[in-house]
C-alpha cells in the first residue's frame, strides 16, 4: 500500500522568504554585503551606524536603510549628514521590517556602488526576529541600561545571531549589571557568538566591531 | 431614494475588545482598579512594580499580572518575595498582551481581596499599544538611556496613556538627553498627560507617582 504514503513537500517557503531569496539574489549580484541591525529601542543602532560609517568610511562604502514606524527622518537625516546614502521606510505603525519592504527600500540604493548596507530594524525585541529580509547577517543591539537578564527574557532574537553587540559600556560603573549571568544568557541560546562590547559615546570598543565587519565585507567580495 | 441610503453600523466590537470589556466590567465588579504598564524592554517595568509595591504596602493590596515572551518567572517571582500575589503569562513568542490572555490570567488572582493590580506588558513599544486589555489606565515607562527622542518615533504608544513615567533619571548627568525636546515630543501627541521623572534606582521621584496612583485607586473606590 505505499502508493497510499502521504505526500510530504519539504519546505514551502512563504510570500516573506520568497522575497527574501530575491533581495539576497540581488546583493549578491551587486556585490555588496548586508547587515540586519535589530535591536531595542534607544539602544543605539543609528549611533552604532554613524560609529560604523566614520571608521570604515575610508575603505567601504556604505548605504543605510532605516526602518521606522512613523514618517520622522531624524536617523536618515543623520546618515546623510556623513555623507552617506540613507532611504527611510515608513512601515505605517508595524512592528518590524519585511522582505517586500526591504526590496521596495534597496530600489532606491546605488548597489552597484556599495560594499556595505545596513538595514536599521524597527526598535523591537519581538518581532523582527521572525522575519527573514534576505541579508547576510543578523546583529543585535543590547545595552547596558537595559539589564543583564535580556537573554533570558527575548531568547528568539538572541538565538539567529551573527554577532552581538554590547552598547553603552561607559554606565556600567552607574548601573547594576552582572556580565557573567548576561554571557551564560547569551552562551545557551547562541554558543560561540561573536560579541563586542563597546561604547558608541566614548568609543571604546569600536575598533573591535568595524573590523570584525570589514574582514565579513572582504571575505564576501572574494567569495563571489 | 431615502430607503436607499447606506445603513451604518456605528461600532463594532472585533473579538479583542469584547473581551477587554468583559475584563473591565470583573475588575469594576470586585472593587479593582487595574494598570496597563507598558515600555520598552529594560526600561524598568519590574523595578518600578516593585517600588510601587514598597511604597504602598501599607495601604493597598497589590496584584501583579506578569507578561512574558518566554516561559521564565524572574520577575514574577520577584513580586512574589515581596509578599503579594503574581501570575505569569507566557506569551509564547507573542510580542504583546491580548485581552483574553488577561482574562486567563486574572481567573489565578484573587480579585475581590485586592485594590490595585499592575499588568506588565510586554517589552515592547510597538505592539501592545494596538491591543485594548480592559484595564482602567494606560502607563508608559520611557527611561533616559534610551534618549530624547522616542516620542517621535513611537508615537501611538504615547497618544493612549494616561500616565507617564521617566526613569533612570539618576543617568541623566552621564547620557545626552535634552528633557525640553523629549518633552515637547510628548506634549505633541499627548497634551497635558500626567508627568513622573524619577529614578527606581534611587527612589527619587518615586512619592509623586505612587501619590498619583493611590488617588486613582480611591476615587475608582468611591465612583463604584
């Protein structure tokens, strides 16, 4: 009776991964690297994009899209302050960037002419993580303001990781934060991430990161 | 061609708020007057819960309703040290609370022998604002780390509260935060909402809040 067997397809990607598939297509065929930067909000993505910009101005070129719930440009404009492309989706109250709204956003970027994108996520712990935008890695955001138990309480965030960042490590002398129950948090969830604590205020830290993504940004180039 | 006209429903209730409006009409039912405490995650939810819970000990009883991506107990079993009743709501990757995750979570709680129950959404300052639970009084904790300008960018949580709460204002002497600006940013959306700067850390501030709450939860007391 196997001619009975139920059929089983083995992975139907969604209408999201499916548009997710052609965002990586297109990068990969302009070359150019992508980063989704999540994290809560205030935990200083556009200051760790501004950060980023000015230590690897000299040797990537960079284009940023920034993800927010309402028609306010503050971030984008600070990007094109330093001189680099930015585009700002407006996602109308939702909570997270989609892959459709990424290809609607990277349709008015120079790809061509771009080692680097950052694509800034809404600010949210939740959401973003359940969707795939089609770029090369994930990254998040924590700060040090905002505890040491966030591991423990956001895991799916923490567990798609490429790298981690530890923003604002200038308030640990002002805060109460225990770094090793943070690092177990994060070793369950993702072992062996890599995790750069900085201070986008004082720059401590910094060089740490933008080498970690320039050696990503070349090794790319040289695999394609 | 009158009988013609488009007839118009005026207000339909969607599933959620029937719900929430059962919610509400228990809580009126058992004398309770209810909180709906929202922020952003780290911005100190549990520390302000607690402080509240210390500060009013004496004269209301408290319950807690605990809402939590992830099936951990921190902060529930943190009120629970404090001596007074708490339930968890694992939201199973939810990024907010629904009215009848509430209602399954006040049918644990004894109701008639409390005053005063706090509800903890979610970590999040998207979601939960679109999700009417049937609580009495919307309460947003912004805290000085995450910067001066989140008004701007997450603008419908702000529109709903009826209180205002800024913590971490122990940091403001070692964080950029411009309190004209943010201030301005809330005043916008929200005019005149009732105001509390103060520190959970330090316990500065904390009396103007609790004050406020103690006098809703006697004038809810008398309008009953």
């Amino acid at each position: 009776m196997d001619s009975f067997r139920v059929k089983v397809v083995e992975k139907i990607f969604n209408a999201n991964d499916q548009v997710a598939a052609t965002n990586r297509a297109r990068f990969d065929q302009a070359g150019v690297f992508t980063l989704n930067l999540m994290a809560s909000p205030g935990a200083g993505k556009t200051s760790l994009i501004l950060q980023t910009i000015r230590g690897l101005r000299d040797v990537l070129r960079i284009g940023v899209v920034e993800g927010d719930t309402a028609p306010v440009t503050i971030d984008a404009d600070k990007v094109i302050a330093e001189g680099m492309p930015a585009v700002q989706i407006n996602t109308g109250g939702d909570c997270h960037l989609d892959a459709p709204m990424l290809q609607a956003g990277i349709a008015q970027l120079p790809l061509e002419d771009l080692d680097l994108i950052i694509v800034e996520n809404v600010g949210n712990l939740v959401c973003p993580a359940a969707f795939n935008l089609g770029t090369h890695a994930n990254i998040l955001i924590a700060s040090v303001p905002e505890g040491d138990d966030k591991p423990y309480k956001y895991p799916a965030i923490y567990r798609g990781l490429d790298a981690l960042i530890l923003n604002k490590t200038d308030l640990l002398p002002y805060v109460p934060f225990n770094m090793g129950y943070f690092r177990n948090g994060v070793e369950i969830l993702n072992p062996g991430v890599a995790f750069f604590p900085l201070s986008c205020r004082t720059e401590e830290g910094l060089s740490g990161w933008t080498d970690w993504i320039k050696e990503r940004v070349i090794r790319h180039k040289q695999q394609a």
